[in-house]
C-alpha cells in the first residue's frame, strides 16, 4: 500500500493547480554521503511498475522495489517531500563535512545531514 499524508496531498494539489496531473514515481536515488534513500519525481508509468491511486494521484514504483519497501507513505516536512518505508537501506554514514552526515534507520528519512554542507 502508499500512503500520502494530509499535508504533501495538499502540496501536490497546489502544484498541480494549473497543469494536468503527472504520475509521481517513487524510486531509490542514490542519496550521496546518507546512502540510497527512496525519492519522488515525475515520470509515466512502465510495464513493471505497481500503479496505485492514492489520493486522486497516480503513483507509480517498480514492482520489485514496491515489494521490498510497502507499506510506503508520502510526507511533507519542513525540508520537502520524504518517502518512508519498511525498506531498510544502509548507507555511508559520514562524509567528512563539518555538519557530519548520519545514516537513518527507513528508507526516505528526513534526517541525515546535519548542516546540509555535504549531501
């Protein structure tokens, strides 16, 4: 199942206000220094994705991903959009910057880099 909060629903719907809905594809980005991280962007379905309504939008994941991480929910922070899961990823953990940069325990965390310097 994805789940999509109250608040990143009404970003959404105030993103796309004045255009035609785009799927929303929910995908494993590399994540620089924090490790992989689960994140959003636009993109049209594929043959081997699992294509869900949620909320009046099409979100899209590759099956296998969608597998591996569900449930997932859609939330909005201060920081943007972040995706959570029951994916456990594991990443570098530091980079060396002055903020030092730490690994979350879920995938799509919003945590991770201290003063934001390095990732």
């Amino acid at each position: 199942m994805i789940e999509m909060s109250d608040t990143a629903h009404e970003q959404l719907v105030k993103y796309f206000s004045d255009k035609e809905p785009s799927p929303i594809r929910v995908y494993l980005a590399s994540g620089g220094c924090a490790g992989p991280r689960l994140s959003l962007a636009l993109d049209e379905a594929r043959d081997d994705d699992e294509v869900q309504d949620v909320r009046g939008f099409t979100v899209v994941m590759d099956k296998e991903l969608f597998d591996q991480a569900k449930p997932v929910k859609i939330e909005m922070s201060y920081l943007g959009f972040s995706v959570s899961s029951s994916l456990v990823l594991e990443g570098a953990g530091s980079c060396g910057c002055s903020g030092g940069c730490s690994s979350g325990g879920s995938a799509g965390s919003a945590g991770g880099c201290g003063s934001g310097s390095c990732c």
